[in-house]
C-alpha cells in the first residue's frame, strides 16, 4: 500500500535551517510529484511548493522563494523540504503529499506531519 | 492569505444535509479543478473530492461536489457523528505565477 513517511519532530531557533523528509513506498516515486503542504497551529492549510519526482522541477510558493528548497533522492524514494532562516510564524505542521502529474491540487496520499517549532 | 473563501462553521443534526460553499474567482475555480479535502482532529488530511465532483474509491456516497462558475460546493447528506471535522477547498490560481490556492477552512459540528 502506498506509505508516505515522514521525519519526526524538530525544535529550531529563529535563524536556522530544517529539513524534512518524506520516504514514500508501495508505488513507483519518480511516477508522482510530491508537494509540501504546512499548517500552522490552529489555522488552514498553505501549499509551499511542489516537485516532480521525475526530473527535479519545483515549484515555490512566491512567498518562500528564496527560503525554500525542495529536493529528491529516487534512490531512497524520498522527498526533502529545507527551510531557511526560520521565523517564529514558521511554526507549524509540515506535510508532504503524492500528486498526479498534471492534477494540480490532487493529494491523494498524506504523510502523517512534522511539526517544526521555531523558538528562542 | 486564502484566494479561496469557505464559511468558518456548519451544523447539523445526524442524518440531515449539509453544504459548505468555496467562492473563488476566474483565475483559480473558474479555470481549474476544484478538490476537497477532509481533516480529523490531529490528523492529516484525507482527499474527498476531485476534479470537481469525483469520489475517491472508499469515500461514501453521502459526499458529492458541484461547481458553477466561481464557485463550489461539498455537500454532506445523511450526516453521521464521525464527519465532525474541518473541510477545505483547493484549486490551482493561474495568476502569480501559479499556485495552489486553499479555501479558509470549514469546521462541520455535529449537534
């Protein structure tokens, strides 16, 4: 069955970089796109971005361009999200998510959330 | 900020209908698809609809989504007690270069 697994938590101070990982198994990675989904506490969802597991293109929210990097590694299956100079409003849940090619929005699969704490 | 409006709160008594609409505009909703998606308390969440109005396979029927124009619905006939929980609509925005636009998020309370 199709797993999207992610890394645990993180504790970071202000300033500093985070990078989460999502492992996927049960389908063939480079077949689907992996985008990042966070939310913070107590609020909705923000899509951050997206990238094909194929070829490697990304694309950012316009508000993290600069601050964010998406990576994959198809020889682990798996997917990373770094996040630099973290802010205290970068507190939140981050999730990544299967995507079909060409099917903007459609997340079929979940991993299960990283939270990620930005505190002095 | 959301591009995608949606109201804060819905109810209904178990078995009764309920309908949360997403306004949108000509960039995002009325040019793309619209999906929706289901969040329990503490968990990730769960894709209900797609491309408007398909239902992934294990997602019962008592879900339906339409969409007219800018706008989109998610209706919940039959509520049931384990459909308390936060909805929200998406669709891809063509401006700004593109991206995926979340509705700001509907919690369904069972009473």
């Amino acid at each position: 069955q199709v797993q999207l697994v992610q890394s645990g938590a993180e504790v970071k101070k202000p300033g500093a970089s985070v990078k989460v990982s999502c492992k996927a198994s049960g389908y063939t990675f480079t077949s689907y796109g992996i985008s990042w989904v966070r939310q913070a506490p107590g609020q909705g969802l923000e899509w951050m971005g997206w990238i094909s597991a194929y070829n490697g293109n990304t694309n950012y929210a316009q508000k993290l361009q600069g601050r964010v990097t998406m990576t994959t590694d198809t020889s682990t299956s798996t997917a990373y999200m770094e996040l630099r100079s973290l802010r205290s409003d970068d507190t939140a849940v981050y999730y990544c998510a299967r995507e079909d090619y060409g099917a903007k929005g459609d997340f079929d699969y979940w991993g299960q959330g990283t939270l990620v704490t930005v505190s002095s | 900020q959301s591009v995608l409006t949606q109201p804060p709160s819905a109810s209904g008594t178990p078995g009764q209908r309920v309908t949360i609409s997403c306004s949108g505009s000509s960039s995002n909703i009325g040019s793309n698809y619209v999906y929706w998606y289901q969040q329990l308390p503490g968990t990730a969440p769960k894709l209900l609809i797609y491309r408007n109005n398909q239902r992934p396979s294990g997602v019962p029927d008592r879900f339906s989504g339409s969409k007219s124009g800018t706008s989109a619905s998610l209706a919940i006939s039959g509520l049931r007690s384990e459909d308390e929980a936060d909805y929200y609509c998406a669709a891809w925005d063509d401006s700004l270069s593109g991206r995926l636009g979340f509705g700001t998020g509907t919690k369904v309370t069972v009473l």
